[in-house]
C-alpha cells in the first residue's frame, strides 16, 4: 500500500466545508470521487485540516491510500484528478510516497489568513469580509498581538463535544495592507480549534471599531467563557494557507 500525497487549492463558497455530509457536497467527497472514478475504488482522503463550509484554501495537504496497481504517472495524477473536478477545486501538486504518511497527524503547524477589505468589490466578495466602517488600524495591530503564546481557547471558538484539548501554541498573528482598502491577517499555531480563527478575527475588529481598553480582550482570553465574545467572522475572509512538516518528511520533489 503506497500514499499519495496532494496540494489543493478551492474556492469553498458553494460547498459544506471539507468533511463529507450525508445530504450536502463537500470538498472532500468531490475530490474522493474523482480519485475513485481513476483508480476503481473508494480510496478516504484525509486533509491537514477540515475547513468549515465556505472557507477557502490556497495549499491544502491531504492524502489518501492506493493499491500497488495504481497506473497514472506521478507527473499526470493532477490532471487526471482535475478533468473530474469542479473549476473551484484544483489539485496543484501530486507524489507518492513509498511509506506512511497523515496529512493531520504528522503537521506541526498550520497557517490560516483572513481578509477584510472597506469599499465593495465585486471581486472580493466571496474571498473578504466587507468593513463598511474603516477600523482603528493601530487598535487592529496590537490586538493580533495579545494571542502570541500558549493559551487555552475556549473564549474564542465553538463548543465541539469531540475536542476536550483547547489549548494551542500560536507562534505568528498579525496583520498587514494589501492595498488601500484591503488588510489581511494571519496566524501560524500548532493546532486550531473549532472556529477558532474567525472568533479571533470578530473580536479583534470589533475591538477596532469601539471604544474600549485592550485589557477586555485579554480578559475575554483568560476567562474561558464564550459568553462573552462578540461574533465570529463570515467564513469568505478566511483561506487555509498550508501545513508544515518535519525537516525529514518531504512530500513534493
């Protein structure tokens, strides 16, 4: 049994999110089919992450199993994937390995970005969180800052019964001009918890669009209570960017 490995991007607007549903499509489902509809088997693909429904991703790990007599070249795997996809799903990188491999469980770190934009743009509207009041920018940069460290993050994400860990090493947050009506945010961690990210991202804006002391959104932090936050982002704003790896596992060539 070999693993092939894959780097995909996808326009998460009209789909449930990663993970398979019963009754709704999802990214997962959609890319397992057309695996399947190659290799003549149902073949479970797993992602470094599990992106909710109408999140984005720029380079998606994932992998999945496949039997010794799987034919395609290595080189063509992604356009054999692609001729079955969706415009909104692309593979853009494909190997096997001759070894174990978990696109999860073998990560060590994970990095999401987040875009705000203040003016409409029919361009942007599926990939940014429109502002419509333009936020305190000096307010908006030292907020990122306060989530740097470890933490338990309970206060800033959505009660999963599955997860009892809610704690998560964040080594990058901060925010950066794209252009003149865009910013952008980004976080690297270790791990992320349910809606996680986007409950970061609603307090720090609203943090930046009212008038009170930075002191509250660190006590939202420590009090491990979700009462207290205000509510999350939009999903649109928000792109899986990668996941990294050991020095000693390569995946790509």
């Amino acid at each position: 049994m070999r693993t092939l490995v894959l780097e995909i991007e996808y326009d998460g607007t009209d789909y449930c999110g990663w993970q398979r549903q019963n009754d709704q499509i999802s990214i997962q489902e959609t890319i397992e089919n057309s695996i399947s509809r190659i290799s003549g088997k149902y073949n479970a693909v797993v992602a470094a992450g599990r992106t909710d429904a109408g999140v984005h991703a720029r380079a998606m790990i994932a992998h999945c199993k496949i039997d010794e007599d799987f034919s395609v070249p290595v080189e063509k795997i992604p356009i054999a994937i692609n001729s079955g996809l969706n415009k909104d799903i692309r593979i853009i990188k494909a190997n096997i390995l001759n070894h174990a491999f978990h696109a999860r469980f073998d990560a060590i770190a994970r990095e999401y970005s987040y875009n705000i934009c203040f003016s409409e743009s029919v361009f942007m509207r599926r990939f940014s969180w429109l502002i419509r009041s333009v936020p305190d920018v000096e307010k908006l940069v030292a907020s990122a800052n306060i989530f740097i460290g470890q933490f338990d993050f309970t206060s800033y994400s959505k009660n999963n019964p599955e997860v009892t860990n809610l704690i998560c090493n964040i080594t990058k947050s901060h925010w950066q001009p794209l252009s003149e009506n865009r910013w952008e945010y980004r976080i690297k961690a270790d791990r992320f918890v349910y809606s996680m990210v986007r409950s970061i991202v609603g307090s720090m804006i609203d943090f930046s669009l009212k008038d009170y002391e930075i002191e509250i959104l660190k006590n939202r932090l420590y009090s491990l209570s979700r009462v207290q936050s205000p509510a999350i982002a939009p999903a649109n704003g928000l792109f899986f960017e990668t996941a990294f790896y050991p020095d000693n596992i390569k995946l790509f060539n």
